[in-house]
C-alpha cells in the first residue's frame, strides 16, 4: 500500500538530521534518483524503512504520518 503523504514527513526528519538527500540516499545504499522516487510515491520495502529509521535514529513508525 502506498503511503504518499509520509514522503514530506521523511524528508523532514532528512532535514532536521542534517542530511541532503544525495547524503541520506548515499547512506541508505540507494540512488538519490531511487530515494525521491520512493519519497514522492509512498512505496517502501520494510527493509528500507527500517534502515531509514536507523539512519534517522527513529522507530519507523515515526516515518508515517
């Protein structure tokens, strides 16, 4: 299930941490192409999401809105 609107909550927890999104895609072993892809469409693999909330020092369930 696509979650489109946790895409601006995601990047903001990218902002508030301090990274650009070159920085942050670099990090999570994924083009910055593939991240704004996954960030403007909502799709995410659980893996994903789990290492986006480790690189953000979060749960994932903080990454939806």
């Amino acid at each position: 299930m696509p979650f489109p609107e946790n895409g601006e909550k995601i990047r903001r927890f990218i902002k508030a941490r301090g990274f650009t999104q070159a920085r942050f895609a670099s990090l999570l072993g994924v083009e910055e192409r593939s991240l704004r892809k996954m960030l403007h469409n909502g799709v995410y693999d659980v893996r994903v999401l789990l290492k986006m909330a480790a690189i953000l020092s979060c749960r994932a369930t903080d990454l939806f809105p």
